[in-house]
C-alpha cells in the first residue's frame, strides 16, 4: 500500500478520527426537520430538485442515497449523511495534520515520534469535531462539513504534487485530481473558489514557471469544468418538476440566474467601524478553539513559518481570500451576518491544523526539558486531549439537538390549524421550510397550498403553484414593479370568496391588512373581507397542538435564533387569545391561555399579570 496516499492514513488513529466524532454527532443529532433552510434542503434532497440559489447540487446528490436507509424518517436520514460528511471533515485535520508534521523529530525515537504525531492529529480533528461552528452543521442537514472535507482533500493534493515535484517524479494526476473537485466543489457551495488561490500558490511556491506551463493548465481546467458539471443537475432536474425546484433553470437565463445568485437583494448598508468589526468578528478563532486554542494556532504558525513556509503562507493567503470576498464584497447587514459564519469552516478546518502542529511542538518542548519516564509521557499525552475535552463540554448543551422537535411541532400545529382546502400565506423561511417538508415529502395536508410571499414576486414560483396561480393577474404586473406587499394583496384578492384564506403569524405582523378582517385560530389567521358576517375568533386549535420542547416541564436545551423566535410566537398568540378569551367572558380557558403563555414565556409575565390583573384575577 502506498504510504504516500489517502489509504496509507488509514490507521486505527485515522478510523478514530472519524468515528469518534461521528459517535457525538449520532448522540446529538436532529431526529427530524429543524429551523432555517433545513426543510427547504430535505425537500429538495427528497425529491432531487435544486434548493435556492445555487442550487447546492452536490450536496443534494450526496445526500439523496441516505434517504433509503430503513431508520427514521427521510429528515433524519438527510441529517444522517450530514453527520457522515462532518466526520469525513474531521478526518480531513487529521490526513493534513499527519502531512503538515512529516519528518518532526522528537527525542523519543522513531516509533514514539510517530505516535505523539498520530495522537496530535488526532486531538486536533476532535478539536474541530467539538467546535460550535461544525458541531451546530453537523447534526442537521448542512453543505459546509461535505465541502470543508473537499477543501482539506484539495490541499492534501496539492502537498502530494509538490513533494513529487520537488522529488524529481512529478504527478500532474494530483493536480487534475484537484481542479476536478474544485470544480465538484462549488457544488457543495461556490466559496470552494476562495480556496484556489491557496492551491494555485502550493503549486507556484514549488516551481514559480509552473505559470507558463499552459497546456497542463489548460488540462486542469477542463477537469475543473468537469467537475462543475454537477451543476447541470439543475437542468436535468428542471424538466423532471421535483416538488422543489427552485429557480426551474429549464433555460440559460434561469440557469445563470440561480447560480449566479440573481434573486437575492443586493443593497449594501453603509460600512462603519462598528459594522465592519461585527462581520470581521464572523470569523472567531477564539470563539470556536478558546483562547489556548488561539494560541496553540499562533505557536503552529510560527513554528512553521521559519520550516514550511510555504504551508504557513497558504493559510494567510485562504483567510485573506475569505476575509476580502465574505467581508469586504458581501459588506452584509448586521442583523444577516449569522449567515456569513457558516461560510468560514474550511478555514476552521486549516486553523485546526495549525493547532495540531502546536500541540505536536509543545509535547516535542516538554519532552525534551523532562525526565523520560512512561508515566510522564502518559501524562503529557493525556494532555494533548484536555484542550477538545474542554470544548467539548462548553458547547454540548448548545448543540444537543437530540430532542429538538420545534419546528417540526410548529409545521405540523400550523397544519393543524387549517380548514380542508385553505390557503396559507407565509412570510419567513422558518415559517415556511418546514412546512414545504411536511407537505412535500411526509406528505401531511395536500389539499393545502401555501405560497411563500417573498417569492411571489419571481414566474419560475408562480410556475411552480399551477392551482394557485395558472390564471393569475400577477403576471400582468412588470417584474420590477413587483413586491411582496402587493403581491400578496393581489393574490389575497383572487382568492377570497373562493376558498378559506390564512396568513401565519409572521406575514400578519409583517403587513398591513386594512382591507381585511383577521380572525385568530391557534398560530394563524383568517382573512375575511369586512364586509362578510362577523364572527368570533376561533380559538379551539390550541388543544390540538403539540409543545414539545416549549413548555418548562420538558425543556430542551437547544435554542437557535429562529427556534427562539418560534417559541416567542407561540407565547405571543397565546397571549393574544387569551385576552381576547377574557373579553369574550370566557375567564376559565382565557386564564389557561395567559399562564400558558407565561410557561414558555417567563418575560412576558409582567404584561401577563397586568392582563390578568385588570381582568380580576389575582
């Protein structure tokens, strides 16, 4: 077996290095569909299609063969694969560790030196595993784990043609290789490119005419382009019409505009000091790896800069890359910066490396200065472990998801909720993701549609909804005349009379409905025109819902920004229909409702009192 190459790293340390991890990552896992854009990716996973702009073909791909596994439902299945990839991730570390750290002498002989190399690479991929960045995208459905082990796969490579090169036995084969799933790469997510100026300076440090060289380059290119033709999934798929098919890139205008990323806003806020600081603090060394793992990084940094320059430099090249196109290009809002996080983890990834090579130095330091006796190097290898040991007890609460059935409780309740053959308006992607998942995939409520607002505005979704929107006046209005607002009211107008209309409680506190009537059932609303009868609220959905999770009698640890906001909505509409219930005279089932509200709530207790106070009630 070549030792040189991929097999060769699979000893039983490598095995840990990914088993280990995914052992966490299974006792953390999702059991099912979860916030943000995890029901939106488990539909288009489930039915092949394309998720929102780029498409994510890759990730979708991969993910597919795991949902015929006989063991849970399609969400946990998904999650399942992501878990694999972010082992495969962890992994990663471990393969570039034991590279970065080739021929590091100790004064412990030869077999010793290439344990303390295999336990510190080892300590630094269940350092990453442990990070709150790739623990969080490991236990629910997430591209960046596939697509950080595509980038430490790359690098290791590009490390691979240098070393023959410099051997005098070059292999340009590693270099195809590597264009190849670069190209693949992008299909997991397009910040694979800000990777390449890393490879591309590998290549140039080792031979700087290796630029003049165009046929090979002309060679690589093409295996690039190979591998980004994932991306005509979108096409093939387009014609299929998958339950998701975003964007329906049928044509090259389509296509070009889903990879391209043409249907997102591109208004940029006015950058100061304080905005700036705020997207550079995205990326957080301390913050994932502690401040001894901020140390350890810069220790590995400088301890190389002098020996392996080249590996050193490559690393400030991939965070100079990221930092000038995700900070200085994208120049996000603040409140939208969360996003960008995710963006840093083949970073994370190298910095993992990085403080690997220092724990590796600092064992190596320690060893030399101290008597040689096997307790102590028992101990001092006992230490290398005390660093993701620490991390991984400071983030597991955080990102124990074991439990989490949030969001599917809150779809489903919302399901609930809904007469036979009602349409449901929504307006945030938490909102709506997971019921495109329910419906789409668990195949809960057909009869229902429920059009998203924000892309109301586009003719590939109207497209997408024929029994809504066939014969639809929207199409008469120019697209960039085109708003959720008045889309929505239009498309309001078309159906009420004709069938039950509904908003969620997001698009109700997100517009303005003078023209209509609103009229509460759980954690909806009926549109009713003012002109029609009026009735009272209905407000018997709540004892048909499921809080899970919610209430303080089985609390679940995880929480999320939008998990947050779920739970804040469901106190803030039971708050709602119980002071409505105490207008109506109905005290018994009104009081229910405010100290309910008061469980999932605890904040809120000082407008609950002041309701119940003035309605009587001590």
């Amino acid at each position: 077996m070549n030792n040189n190459g991929i097999l060769g790293r699979l000893d039983h340390f490598a095995i840990l290095s990914f088993s280990i991890p995914l052992f966490i990552y299974l006792l953390t896992l999702a059991p099912t569909v979860t916030f943000f854009d995890s029901g939106e990716f488990l539909t288009a996973i489930a039915s092949l299609g394309a998720a929102h702009s780029p498409g994510y073909p890759l990730f979708i791909n991969y993910a597919k063969p795991f949902t015929f596994l006989p063991i849970g439902s399609i969400a946990f299945r998904i999650n399942f694969a992501t878990a694999v990839s972010a082992g495969l991730a962890c992994y990663g570390v471990y393969l570039l560790t034991v590279k970065f750290l080739e021929g590091e002498d100790t004064s412990w002989g030869v077999r010793f030196r290439e344990l303390t190399v295999k336990l510190s690479a080892l300590a630094a991929a269940v350092t990453f595993a442990f990070t709150a960045r790739l623990w969080l995208q490991s236990n629910h459905d997430k591209p960046y784990p596939l697509l950080a082990f595509i980038c430490a796969v790359v690098f290791y490579l590009m490390l691979l043609w240098r070393e023959s090169f410099l051997a005098g036995d070059e292999r340009p084969a590693y270099v195809y290789l590597g264009a190849f799933l670069c190209g693949l790469g992008a299909g997991a997510h397009q910040i694979m490119v800000l990777m390449i100026p890393t490879y591309a300076f590998l290549l140039w440090s080792a031979d700087h005419r290796v630029i003049l060289r165009f046929k090979e380059f002309f060679i690589a290119f093409a295996f690039g382009m190979l591998g980004f033709g994932i991306h005509l999934h979108l096409v093939v798929r387009a014609f299929q019409h998958p339950v998701l098919n975003w964007g329906d890139s049928k044509n090259l205008e389509q296509f070009l505009w889903n990879i391209l990323r043409k249907g997102y806003p591109n208004e940029k806020p006015n950058r100061d000091l304080g905005l700036l600081w705020s997207q550079l603090n995205a990326f957080n060394i301390p913050f994932e790896f502690t401040a001894a793992g901020m140390a350890l990084l810069i220790i590995g940094l400088a301890v190389f800069f002098s020996k392996k320059r080249e590996l050193v430099l490559g690393y400030l090249i991939a965070l100079g890359s990221f930092l000038v196109v995700i900070v200085g290009c994208f120049n996000t809002p603040g409140e939208m910066i969360f996003l960008t996080e995710e963006f840093f983890t083949p970073l994370y990834l190298l910095s993992a490396v990085f403080i690997g090579v220092g724990l590796f130095t600092l064992l190596k330091e320690a060893a030399q200065r101290l008597p040689d006796s096997v307790p102590l190097r028992v101990g001092l290898i006992a230490l290398l472990f005390s660093l993701p040991g620490t991390i991984f007890a400071r983030n597991f609460v955080e990102n124990d998801q074991h439990d989490n059935y949030i969001a599917f409780d809150y779809a489903s309740n919302t399901l609930r909720s809904l007469p036979q053959n009602a349409v449901m308006y929504t307006w945030g992607d938490s909102g709506a993701f997971p019921l495109w998942y329910l419906q789409g995939v668990e195949r809960m409520r057909e009869d229902l549609d429920l059009p998203h607002t924000p892309h109301l505005v586009f003719d590939w979704y109207l497209d997408s909804m024929p029994r809504l929107f066939k014969n639809t006046q929207l199409r008469q209005v120019p697209m960039e005349q085109r708003s959720p607002n008045n889309t929505l009211i239009m498309s309001v107008m078309e159906q009420s009379g004709r069938r039950p209309v509904y908003v969620d409680f997001s698009t109700k506190y997100s517009i303005n409905f003078s023209n209509f009537v609103l009229h509460q059932r759980g954690i909806t609303f009926r549109l009713d025109s003012p002109n029609v009868p009026q009735s009272p609220p209905d407000l018997d959905a709540w004892p048909m819902y499921s809080l899970r999770g919610v209430l303080g009698d089985h609390d679940m640890f995880f929480r999320d920004l939008d998990t947050g906001k779920a739970i804040l909505i469901y106190a803030a509409a039971l708050i709602e229909s119980g002071e409505m219930r105490l207008k109506m005279g109905q005290r018994e089932s009104g009081i229910r409702d405010l100290k309910t509200a008061a469980a999932i709530s605890p904040e809120n207790r000082p407008q609950i009192d002041d309701l119940l106070k003035a309605s009587g009630v001590q």
